[in-house]
C-alpha cells in the first residue's frame, strides 16, 4: 500500500481534550483525480491557468447562492464552543481541523476578498491572499473533515462546517482540482448505474446467488427481485449491500421482512445505488443528476412505494433532497413533482427508510421473531452522523434515534447504549464519511475513529458488547477496516436487518 | 453650541446611520441569499410553528452553547445578559418620561454592569488560557472584548466613582433626536464612554458582532424538517428542470 506508516492512537480510559499539535495532518491529503474522472463530471481536467481569479469568482458565485455559506463565514466569533467536538481534532491534535479553524481556511479568504475588514486591515481579523499554499492547505484540511455536523450541535449559532467543507470542494473541483476517489465514484454512477461498478448481468447473477444461499439456509425461497414492473416497493439500496460483508446480510434482511409481510418489491439496476456521492462534493448538479435515477426508476417500473436501504448520506440525501430535486414526496404542485406524486402512494411516506418500513410492521404485529437467535449477541447501536444530525424517521423528532433501537429491541434480548455524549444528536462519526473512505486517507480514517472506538471500548468492559449495529454502508466498511487496528474483531460490527435476518420467522421454513 | 458639542453629535450621526444602514444591507443579503436544500440540524421542529421556539432557546438560554462548554456558557451568558439588562437601563437618555421598566430596571442595571465585566474578562482570559482559543484568537477578537470591557468600565467608574452630569447627557442625547445639538459636558470619561460606543456601533455591520442578526438566518436552527411534506425548492433551481 502506498500510505505512509503511522501510529494508531491508544484508547484512553476516559475522553480527554487534547493539546493542539500544530501540522500534525497537514502531510494528509487524498490522491487528485486525473483528468478523464474530471472531466467525465463536466469539471477542468487539471488546475487552470487564472485558477486563483476563478475560484474567488466561484466563491462569490456560492455566496450568492446558498444562505448558510454567506451567515456562516459572517457569523463566526472565534468563541470555540466547537473546538473539542471534531473527531478528527480528537483524534489527530491538528489545530486545522478544529471545525472552527476549519472554517477559518475558507473564511480568511472570504474576508480578504469580500469584506470592508479584510480588504483594508487584513492583519486584524485574520484575512488571507488566496495563495497556491492555502489550495494546498484547503485541499488536505477539506479532505480531513467528514461532513458529519457535529460541530454544528454546539455552536451558538448552528454553523455547520459541512457546508463550508462542501462549498470549498465545490471551488476546488471548479478549477479542476478534484479528489479522485469521490469523483471516480460519481462517474461509476453516471456510466453503470451505482457506486462500486456493477452492470445490471453481475448485479442479477449476485441476486440469484443470494437466493440460492437463502434456500439453503432457511428452505425458504425468499426472492431478491430486479426490475420487476408493477411491484409495489421500488428499494433503493448502497450498492455495497450487493457486494461486501457485512452488508449483504443486511439486504438478506431486507428480503426476509418483504417475504414475511408478504408485500412485493423489486430492485432497479438503473437505479442500483441509494449512495449519492454528489452530496459529497457539495455539487447540486452531480447530486441532482444521481437522484433523478431513482425518478426515473419509479416512473419506469411503476411502483406505488419507494424504500430506501441501509445507507446513512444516501438517507439525508433521501429524506430531504429527493423531494427537492426529483420530486420524490408530497406537497407539490407543479407538473414535474405531480407526475411522480401522482404514482407513489401517499397513505405512506415517500421516500421510506427500510427501518421505518419494518417498525411500522412490528407494531402491526405482521412481523414475529425468534428473539434468542440473536442471545450470542450483546448489541450496542452506532447513530451515523447523517441519520442522526441531519434525516428523520417517523412521524415525531427524534425517531431516528428510537426506531433502529426499537428493531433491535424487538429481535433481539441484550442491548446496551454507549455514553450519552457520544450516541443520538451527539453521535461521533464512523471517521470514515463524507468522501473519506478510501485508502489513501487511511491515516485520517483511523485516527478520527477514536472517539467512537473510545465509547465502544466503555461499553465492550462495562457489559460485554460484542456487536455494534449500524445503518450505515460507510461505517459498515469503516469499521471492518478500522476496529482491528484497535484491537477488535472486525466482525463486530453489522446491520440493524442482519439481526432481523437472523431472528425473523419466516413461515413455511423447514423444521431445525 | 461648542465643538465638543457639535463633533460627538455629528460622531452619533454618523456611527447611527452606519449601525442601521449597515444592518440593513446585511440582512437584507441574508434574507435575499436563498437557502436552496433543507438542512435543519435533526432533530428540528418539524412544522414551521416550532421554529421560533427553537430560536427563542437558543436566545434567551444560549442553549447550544450550554451543551457544547459551561464555562463559555457562563460568562458568554451572564456579559449578554448584563448586557440587556444594562441596556435597559440606558434607554432613560432617550425617553421622556421614560417606560416603567426602565426606571425600574435602574438599581438592576447599575450592577448588571460589573456582571457584564465580569463576564467579558471571563470570555478575555479563555483567549489566554485555554490553547485551543488561544489559537483561533485573532487581534480583532482581543480588541474587540477590550472594546467592551472598556466601555463597561467606564461606565462602571461614572456610576459609581466619578459622577459625571447625566441630566446633561440626557439634554444632549433627547436633543439629537429632535435634531437640536444641545452642550455635551466635557467630562473626559464620558467623552471616552461615548467616543468608544460609537466606535462599537460603527464596527457593528463589519464584524463578528454580525452573529447577532446571523442566528436567525442560520439554516440548520430557522428550518423546518417537514422535506417530504411539503416540496421545497430555490428560485435559481426550479428553471432546471423545465
């Protein structure tokens, strides 16, 4: 592997704020996308002549279109209320990724070049010529934060460093300097249909293998249907669950609770990926061009119920965006929204996440478990940053919280919460999110997991926690890759529906 | 009318029309930026009616802020709500007769000022101590918090060591309103106390103190997380999709 060694921090007993380390990361960054990635998403295919006037333009441009970029480079006092929040500040001492002065390394700019302040007595408040060095500096610090908007939870005034992270890799890719692993990804999306490359023949051949395994396993032919026209359910899941371990139990347990309940679905291999990248790198277009798959999808098959899977980004992009941009919801009304509108059934939400679907059928009493199959487990659940901070499930605030731990509850006997400080609104990221799961960040993924691994480690001492559930396809693949270099086992840590996969009484199964 | 006279009253002028024309330009960019996505930080108030509630907390207790670090909140908290109550008392230089709050807000605010030094040199000191403020801590947020500090002393020290001639100052402050330039005593604490205050209102628009107005327009606290509900879309995406 190409990385450079480091050293996994050693779980404290107690969290602790560290000192700051001045350029601790700032040797960090993740390998640039060459020009065929870029340009395949309409950006420069390497930096521009002039590039230093166009990304000041491109700010300017931002400024004036999005509201929570402008509030938040003005509204910052320099109080720290956010300073000791960050996981990538726990975890690595880089001052640079306190969110604060994060934000600062756009902001310093923003002053020097669109303040009275900045423009005529840069010293006193800090401003900055936009120099290739503060590129470079934007370019490893913007890849060191995850988007996770913890740091917005405690500031006074709700600014959000995901926003400045993604209007700042927004700038970058406009001058053609791109991350390669996000874009690459986004342009997998756009040729093939999802995240992780696969033509609709392997996706249908992995599909068919599932069902096989299933058979075997349960006597039960529990089918994982591929763009089925006229199913009732269309599911959007991370293309992850197709491919990778633990996820595939979990689309296993999505299978099992449609069987159970008898309501039919389907998947799309046009739209074979909940995962929108686009979100990533702050792109409306790119995140727009994604979600309008799924439209297109539903208008394609005819389905009366779109579900979205196991995927925590995937599910913020969902629940909030899908409405906006691919008229994917209600309240409506104009001809591009009432079209799909008009299909989708509105007794249910749209879109649905897979766990709202399965705990509204618990309390329904159409699903029943074995409990005890699940015994060898003592469960602990990992709030991902984007169901918690930035989704809901539910009809009441906060049901993203209880419905996943209701599930669990409900198929399984022994489950324990890790601190308070570190699970719900307050949860640390997997370290791994916001673009950041690839191998030439490994450093970083590792090191902002400590505060996570920190409270699991409380919990794995306290009660024996031997599982950590999660609805997330990146903590999934997270945690696998990072909970040895802790010392856990990486098989630890699986889905909400790999337990429901393991509990759920199928009906005419095969006798023990 | 001397020139002491004329001069601050041209200052206050002056620094007003900055104060309320540069507000008035912030937040009309604020309200004019559109905001093109939801992004309430959940959980949110999930009608747009639980949204001032939610404000009001942040406010009225700094409620974030009490969550994120009970030092900061302390002094952050006690200097702004000095600050009010201060403020309050202040507001019998421009109304005659005054309010009744005001008049009996008068032995409250006299001591509300040394809560809100106290509370400034709490937040001053964390600049120093604390190595991750230290580090975030430019000249303008020290001159700022001495900006303030200044200001309160003074008018700590009027109160209650040097007196200075407050009917007059009340004669000169009603005069300005009513466009009459009226003696200005020249006391040289008061002339400090006043020269710094304008010099506060006429930063006002061009700083920090711009997270006064700010919260509001703050997207992760003003929205609403009702998405599926109710179709939400900004003015320069809606042409995308025709």
């Amino acid at each position: 592997m190409a990385t450079a060694s480091f050293e996994t921090p050693r779980l404290k007993e107690y969290p602790v704020i560290p000192l700051v380390k001045a350029g601790a990361t700032s040797h960090l960054k993740p390998f640039v996308a060459n020009e065929t990635i870029q340009k395949n998403l309409g950006f420069p295919g390497e930096l521009v002549e002039g590039w230093q006037e166009k990304a000041i333009a491109k700010m300017g441009e931002l400024l004036g279109k999005y509201r929570s970029l402008q509030v938040y480079m003005d509204a910052c006092v320099h109080c720290g209320a956010c300073s000791d929040k960050c996981h990538y500040f726990l975890g690595t001492q880089d001052p640079k990724n306190m969110p604060v002065a994060r934000q600062d390394l756009l902001r310093k700019v923003y002053r020097r070049y669109f303040t009275f302040a900045g423009k005529y007595f840069p010293w006193l408040v800090g401003a900055a010529d936009l120099t290739r060095e503060v590129l470079d500096e934007w370019y490893s610090y913007y890849h060191q934060c995850s988007e996770c908007r913890r740091c917005s939870v405690f500031c006074p005034y709700g600014i959000d460093t995901a926003e400045v992270t993604m209007a700042a890799r927004e700038i970058m890719d406009s001058v053609g300097m791109g991350m390669k692993y996000s874009n690459e990804i986004i342009g997998k999306v756009h040729r093939i249909g999802n995240n992780l490359g696969i033509p609709e023949p392997a996706l249908e051949d992995t599909l068919l293998g599932l069902e096989e395994d299933v058979k075997d396993d349960t006597g039960v032919d529990v089918k994982f249907p591929l763009n089925v026209k006229g199913a009732e359910v269309l599911l959007v899941t991370p293309s992850a669950d197709f491919f990778s371990e633990p996820h595939v139990d979990s689309l296993i347990g999505y299978a099992k609770v449609f069987h159970a309940a008898g309501i039919s679905w389907t998947l799309s291999s046009y739209a074979s990926e909940a995962a929108n990248f686009g979100l990533f790198i702050g792109s409306y277009e790119q995140m727009r061009k994604v979600a309008l798959r799924i439209r297109e999808a539903a208008l394609e098959l005819g389905v009366k119920r779109i579900v979205v899977g196991e995927c925590g980004h995937a599910w913020r992009v969902a629940y909030n965006f899908w409405n906006t941009l691919a008229g994917i919801g209600a309240g409506a009304n104009d001809p591009f929204a009432i079209q799909l509108q008009q299909q989708l059934d509105q007794r249910y939400k749209q879109p649905m996440h897979i766990c709202e679907f399965t705990h509204d059928l618990i309390q329904r009493g159409v699903l029943q478990f074995d409990k005890e199959k699940n015994d060898d487990r003592i469960i602990t659940f990992h709030d991902s940053c984007n169901v918690a901070r930035a989704s809901r499930m539910g009809d009441e605030a906060g049901g993203q919280f209880t419905i996943p731990r209701d599930i669990i509850k409900a198929v399984a006997n022994n489950f324990h919460d890790m601190a308070p400080e570190t699970i719900c609104d307050s949860t640390f990221c997997c370290g791994g999110g916001g673009g950041l799961l690839t191998d030439d960040l490994l450093e970083i993924r590792v090191k902002g997991a400590l505060p996570r691994m920190e409270a699991l480690n409380q919990v794995v001492q306290e009660h024996q926690v031997n599982f950590m559930a999660c609805i997330c396809a990146i903590c999934k693949a997270q945690f696998t890759k990072v909970l040895p270099q802790y010392g856990f086992d990486m098989g630890m840590v699986g889905g909400v529906h790999q337990l429901v996969s393991k509990a759920i009484r199928l009906g005419n199964k095969s006798p023990d | 009318m001397s020139a002491l006279s004329l001069f601050y009253a041209a200052l206050f002028y002056f620094a007003t029309a900055v104060l309320v024309i540069g507000l008035g330009i912030k937040i009309r960019q604020y309200s004019r930026v559109p905001a093109p996505l939801k992004i309430a930080l959940t959980p949110a108030p999930i009608t747009p009616a639980g949204v001032p509630w939610r404000l009001a907390r942040e406010v009225v207790f700094f409620e974030s802020l009490f969550r994120a670090s009970k030092w900061t909140w302390l002094f952050g908290w006690m200097f702004h709500a000095a600050l009010v109550a201060v403020l309050l008392r202040h507001l019998r230089y421009f109304q005659e007769p005054v309010w009744s709050v005001v008049s009996l807000s008068q032995s409250l605010g006299a001591y509300a000022g040394f809560a809100m030094v106290v509370g400034l040199a709490g937040l001053w000191a964390r600049r120093f101590i604390v190595d991750r403020v230290r580090y975030i801590s430019t000249p303008s947020d020290h001159l700022m918090l001495a900006l303030l500090i200044a200001i309160g002393l003074s008018g700590l020290t009027m109160r209650f060591v040097l007196h200075t001639d407050i009917i007059a100052v009340k004669v000169f402050m009603l005069g300005l309103m009513r466009l009459s330039v009226q003696p200005l005593p020249a006391d040289p604490l008061l002339l400090l106390h006043l020269s710094l205050v304008a010099l506060l209102m006429i930063i006002f628009p061009i700083s920090k103190l711009l997270h006064a107005p700010g919260l509001f327009f703050s997207p992760t606290r003003n929205m609403s997380d009702n998405p599926r509900e109710s179709r939400h879309i900004a003015s320069w995406a809606a042409p995308l999709e025709k």
